[in-house]
C-alpha cells in the first residue's frame, strides 16, 4: 500500500507539471498569435516639450461643476496634454499646478446654512433621484502651499486677456492671488515667463465676452473693448514668442452652444386647462391696456400684440423682462390722467412695462431653472416667469446674443491676426490657431445654416451635422450634462471626457503643424460626471 500511495503521488505531480506545461503552451501560442501592446512611444518633432506651460482661464485651470475642486483640477486638458508629453521619447517634463486641496471647492456662499451644508456651497452634482444638479459643502480656496517657482500651469478661472500682464488680477481675484509669486507685483503673464517655457498652450478671451451672456446682457461694458482685447493679446502671445517657446492659441469657443443656454426651454411653463384660464382671467386687464395705449395713444399695434400674454393647456412661453422694450411707464400714466384706468390699476400694471412672452429665438440661462415659479414678495400669486416677468439676468434675448455672437466671432478674427504677426515677426511658425468650435459645433449638433448664422470658422460649418453628440471611439458623447454627456453640471465647463476630447484635438494640431508623433488619450477611460442619490 505504501508503494501504491508514493506512485499515486508521482502519477499526480506528473499530471500536474504536465498540465501546467500544456497551459504554459497555449499561453505563449495565444502571445505569439495575440502579443501584448507595447508601451506607447512618439516623437516631439521640431518642439521641445521639456518645460510645458499653461496660460488660461477657468477650462484649462479645471474648473468644473461650479468650482475649483482636487478631482477636477487634475482632470484638465492641460494636466492631460502633459501627461501625453511625458510618454517615452516625447520629452515631456514635469507638471506642476497650484493644487486647491479641496475636495468640493467653493462655488458661493450659502444661502441657507440649516440645510446643513454649512456657510459655503461647494461643487454640484448629478442627483440621479432628483435629475438634477445639486450643490455639496464647500469652503474657501486655501493658499497653495507648494512651491511657486516650479509650477506649469497658470490658469486662473475668471481671468481675461486684459487680465494676463495685470498686477492687480492677485487682488481682485483669490484664484490668482493663492499661487502668485508675489501678489499685488507680479503678473500672470511675468510668473509664466520666468518659467523659462519651451511650449506653451494659451487659452485666454472667453471671459472678456462670457460674463456678459452669463448675466443675461445685464451690462455691454463687461464685453472687452477690440482695442484693448488686440493690444493685450498681441503683448501676451509677443512675449511668449519673443521667449523662444513655440505654443497652441485656442480660439474663443461659441459658448451660446453649451448647455448653460440649452438646458431651459423658452416654454418651460406646463400648464393645465383650468389654470391657464385663470391666469388669463387675471391678464385681461393687461391686454385692454395694450389695446388702449395702440387706440388712444397710438402706440404701435405690433409691439403691443407681442406683449400680451395669453396662456393655454400645455407648454407656454416664459414671462420676462426684456429692457430692450419701450418703458411703458409713462403711457400707463398717461391712460390713467384720462379717467381710462383707476390709480390701482396703474400700480398693477407696474411690474409689466418692459415685459413679453419669450419666443422660440430667446435663451433663458440655467439659472432660470431655480427661479421659474418663485413666489415674488410673499404673494403666492405672483409667479416668476409666469404671472410676474422673470428678471433680465435670466434671459439671454435674440438682441444680446447678437452682441455675445459678434464679440466672440470679433475676438477670434483678432486671435488669427495676431498669431500671423507673430510668426511673422519671429520669421517661423511659432504659434499655431486650435478653432476649438470644430468640436463644439459637432458635440451642440449645429446645422450648417445656424453654424453660419453663429459666424463660425469655415471647418466648424463643415463639421456641423445636425446631429447631437459626438462620436469617440464609436460611442456617441452627450452634449449636456448627463452621465453620458461631455459637460460638468455647471452647464459650460467641460467634464474630464469633454477635457480629453479637447486634449486629442491639440494632438491632431500639434503632430500635424510641428512633424510630432503623440499618442493620443483614451477618452472613454476617463469619468464623466460625480453623481449622487
């Protein structure tokens, strides 16, 4: 038996190392048939990547879903692209940013400190219950605690073109402020050159046109004026140069795309039979006075049938104040010296003198969303949007995206004039143009038609579609701010994939215009959006 039980034991080890053998076999036929990617490797081409700097606003900071916060900060096109750089044989150097050590960041201050998110809000959300964004607590932007003189990116969210060779932006903004190498003295532009660049990228120009479309056109004068916007730009990117780095300028992006002026419908009031009767019953005295003023006094019948508000079962239009419209103060005064209206129904009329129905054409902004239906002084029967005009700062109307269209398409034309005096002055291809609204005008799915109405480049017409999303890697990409969309909650700055989709485009750019070879990134391996319950 003892001699039986050592045989089986043989027999069973002999099995076994056979076994593994035969495994091993079918392991390295499957290798040889199937072999393992390499590590990638490229080329730089004629550049040099070993000190790669960042000049930009908030997208290239990594500000994302209302605020700068760690996980996002790490996940800009820029960090990206220098990852990309560091790759075996591109000779890429290290990037360093001015971390914010924050994991919610701040967006505002908090309204409602009960709510039990503390005094200040932080980055938003996707709730999946509510489908909607929904703010985290938050804090303020601690200083940056590292090193200054070794950092790479120098992109300060709020930052404009006027902005970069200013000492007072460490002032007036904390962003700024936290990482500037000697606040209220030095500059942006001067903490970037003392970095000694190689390459650069320049992201800068959407914040001299965006506050003013984010406010509803509150104020023309927070567009930049071209003189100044050229005079900046053309001393910015000529220092730059003048440096020795060779670098990418990206164009202004058509931020009336993004999903910030999308999101709300212009008829985001649903109503049922029974209540939009009501709300009529209660506008008839409106729309005699509308009448009034066209018999008596001869105002124009067309502007005043445009104002009149009549409601029906189902989606209706916003009610909004448009400051464009004549003031018909002085009117309603006027009906109310004839005897035509009593004193209170001139108080009632107040609040109407300069509002309309929204049409198809107008943009209510994302922060219509929380304002829609807010009872206005106390009075449940006063409505925002619906019996009472919502403010101007909601609104984007035909009018003021005219101003945000033409600004933009401005800016832009100035960019491309002075990249070419640039390269014209150093005598070589320094500064290459990345037209950003290529992508943007293919994610919003742009017809031609409106592509041209918006006065986009000539290859954004082209690459506009029709159809909404973008196809990567044979996915298509959302463009909003969904799960499977390309934008943060905040409804204009990119996610980490819509960052990536950018990342590749200046590749394409970069290997085309300068003879390199780099890899490109795998966008759909990065997250979209953080979600919650």
């Amino acid at each position: 038996m003892k001699s039986i039980k050592y045989y089986l034991i043989a027999l069973s080890t002999l099995i076994f190392i056979t076994a593994c053998d035969e495994d091993q076999r079918q392991i390295e036929d499957q290798l040889n048939q199937n072999p393992l990617p390499s590590a990638p490797t490229g080329d730089p081409g004629e550049l040099s990547f070993s000190k790669y700097v960042s000049i930009g606003n908030s997208i290239a900071a990594g500000y994302q879903d209302g605020a700068l916060y760690t996980n996002a900060q790490e996940r800009n096109f820029a960090s990206f692209l220098a990852t990309q750089l560091q790759i075996s044989g591109v000779g890429g150097g290290a990037f360093n940013q001015p971390d914010i050590n924050s994991i919610n960041g701040f967006s505002s201050a908090n309204p409602d400190p009960s709510n039990g998110l503390g005094d200040y809000l932080g980055r938003f959300q996707l709730s999946l219950s509510l489908l909607r964004p929904v703010p985290t607590a938050g804090e303020l932007p601690p200083d940056f605690g590292g090193t200054k003189s070794t950092l790479n990116n120098f992109a300060v969210p709020g930052m404009k073109v006027v902005d970069a060779a200013d000492p007072t932006l460490a002032v007036r903004n904390p962003l700024y402020g936290r990482f500037a190498s000697s606040p209220g003295i030095s500059t942006v532009l001067g903490d970037a050159l003392a970095a000694s660049p190689t390459f650069f990228t320049f992201e800068l120009g959407a914040n001299d046109v965006l506050g003013y479309a984010t406010s509803g056109g509150l104020d023309e004068t927070d567009i930049t004026g071209a003189v100044d916007f050229q005079t900046e730009l053309s001393n910015s990117l000529g220092a730059l140069a003048a440096s020795g780095a060779k670098g990418v300028v990206v164009h202004i992006p058509m931020m009336l795309t993004t999903p910030f002026f999308r999101a709300v419908p212009y008829n985001a009031v649903p109503l049922d039979a029974t209540t939009a009767a009501t709300l009529n019953g209660a506008f008839a005295a409106f729309n005699q006075a509308m009448d009034g003023i066209v018999g008596a006094l001869g105002h124009d019948a067309a502007d005043a049938n445009r104002r009149k508000v009549n409601y029906v079962a189902g989606p209706n239009p916003l009610l909004i104040f448009d400051d464009a419209l004549e003031d018909l103060g002085p009117k309603f005064d006027i009906l109310m010296g004839a005897g035509a209206i009593t004193p209170a129904q001139r108080a009632a009329l107040d609040p109407f003198r300069q509002s309309r129905p929204a049409v198809s054409g107008d943009l209510p902004l994302l922060t219509a969303a929380g304002e829609i239906q807010r009872v206005i002084g106390g009075n449940p029967l006063l409505l925002s949007g619906i019996s009472y005009p919502i403010g101007d700062r909601f609104i984007l109307t035909q009018a003021e995206q005219v101003n945000v269209v033409t600004a933009r398409a401005t800016f832009n034309a100035i960019i491309s004039g002075v990249v070419q005096a640039v390269n014209a002055g150093v005598g070589s291809t320094a500064l290459v143009e990345y037209d950003v609204n290529v992508q943007m005008a293919d994610i919003a799915g742009l017809t031609p038609a409106l592509a041209t109405q918006l006065a986009l480049s000539p290859a954004a017409v082209a690459g506009a579609d029709g159809v909404q999303g973008i196809i990567v890697d044979g996915v298509s990409l959302a463009p909003d701010f969904s799960p499977n969309g390309v934008f943060s909650t905040d409804g204009i700055h990119p996610n980490p994939r819509g960052h990536g989709i950018v990342t590749n485009a200046i590749i394409d750019l970069i290997n085309s215009s300068f003879g390199a070879s780099i890899p490109k990134m795998n966008v759909l391996a990065l997250r979209s959006i953080l979600t919650t319950d």
